[in-house]
C-alpha cells in the first residue's frame, strides 16, 4: 500500500511540476498551448522535433526552464516505474486485484485534478505568484497589453504561391493602413529556419514564408485567404478604408 501511495504522489507531482513549467514558458511570451505541449514533451523525454521546439530552446531563459524539466522528469519516470514494480511485487492474487483497483481509482482522480479548470486556475494563481516572487521571471499579462480581448490578436499567415502578400516588400503592402503590424518571419533557409524580427520596410515576402503579425482578428484572416492580383489590391483599399472610419469613431468617442 506504501508503494501504491507513493505511485500516486509521483504522478500528482509530475502532473503539478509540468503545470509549473508550463506556467513558467508562458510568461516569457509563449502561448499557452505551445507551452504546455512543449513542458510536456520535455518532461517526459519525448523530444518533438518541431520549428515550435527549435523556437523554445533559441531562447536561454526558455532553455533553462527546459533543461529542468528534463532533469527532474528523468528522475520522476524512473522513480514511477520503480514504484509500479513495488506496489505488485510479492503480492497474492487477492492483493493485486485490490492494489489495481486503488490505481485505478487514484489514477482516475488524478486526470481529474489535471483536468480540471477550476484547479487549473488555482494552480495558474498560485504559480504565477511564486515565479513572480521568487525568480526573475518577468511575468507579463499579454492579453492585456496587447488587447486581444478587444478583437485584436496575435496570428500566422503562411504565405503560398497565390497569396497577395507574395514577392512584395512590406513598404508596398501597406498593411498599416489595415491596422496590422508584422511583428517578425519565419523564413525557412536549407535546413534551417530563420527569424527576421521586426522587419524593415524593404523587406521581401517570398513563398513560403510564415508572417507573425498583430491587428484586428477578422482582418488577419482575411490577408491569410487574399489572393494576388486586382482583386486582393481592391480589397486591401476595401479594407484600409473600413480600419480609417473605424479610428475617426474611437477618436470621436475618446473626445
């Protein structure tokens, strides 16, 4: 029974320090997806091989928080399975039915509590608190300062052959004029993937290219599907115009 119990707080302590790490990529400007799957992947050894992960371990203060997970992940697998032997080791027929049932329960339970979005919450609050108090984590809210609960949102747009955006230079696109701002791109190299962030207003769309941008939601989509040509063009001035009244409205309401 020591060692079922002990099974079980290995796993609760996985579930919670992966949280921990998740919590802790997220704060240094990753979404909440990206970071989850990533602490995830390394904590358990996986090692996905993916732009996102060559994204994680660019960064040092990401590739600490990483390196930690790994560490402590390869002692928690082992010490799992350690503990998994125990529990069914030299037990009867009798002892084993009941030991499978108490995992059983305990690790229903267990997804529970991961699962759970008021815990979640809680842990989110706690964790952030912590990291905020005792690292030197700068801990920020980017919903907020980026205003993406007011229709503005952070997006990707892979550009293809057809694509409006395609072998123009950013200067050209005058994708201000839409509300939008490119915050960098991905522009694969050979092997390799490069980061041009910030771009200037020289710089080349090329196919392939995935743009990261910031703006109004609907307007991010929309340059995703605008194909090239005069349509695109009659749609951007379309759109360029729609951006202008809306800000003479906010101008007028702020006044």
């Amino acid at each position: 029974m020591l060692a079922l119990i002990s099974l079980l707080l290995v796993i609760l302590f996985s579930i919670i320090f992966t949280r921990v790490g998740a919590v802790a990529l997220e704060i240094t400007g990753i979404s909440r997806d990206v970071a989850a799957f990533q602490a995830q992947s390394a904590y358990t050894g996986v090692g996905f091989t993916t732009s996102e992960s060559e994204y994680v371990v660019s960064h040092p203060l990401r590739r600490k928080i990483i390196r930690v997970l790994m560490f402590v992940g390869s002692a928690g697998i082992a010490s799992a399975i350690a503990m998994l032997f125990l529990t069914f080791s030299g037990n009867t027929q009798e002892e084993a039915i009941h030991n499978i049932i108490y995992l059983g329960i305990g690790v229903a339970l267990l997804f529970i509590f991961g699962r759970s979005k008021l815990v979640d919450r809680a842990l989110r609050y706690v964790i952030l608190g912590a990291l905020k108090r005792f690292t030197k984590l700068r801990v920020y809210d980017y919903e907020l300062l980026l205003g993406i609960r007011r229709g503005y949102a952070i997006g990707e747009i892979l550009v293809r052959e057809n694509n409006w955006l395609v072998n123009r230079r950013l200067r050209d696109l005058r994708l201000n004029e839409e509300g939008v701002l490119v915050l960098g791109i991905e522009r694969k190299k050979g092997d390799k993937i490069v980061y041009i962030g910030a771009p200037r207003g020289d710089t080349e769309i090329l196919e392939g290219d995935r743009i990261i941008c910031y703006g109004p939601e609907e307007v991010i989509e929309n340059l995703s599907r605008r194909i090239k040509g005069k349509l695109g063009d009659e749609e951007h001035r379309r759109v360029a115009e729609k951006e202008k009244k809306r800000e003479m409205i906010e101008k007028i309401e702020s006044e």
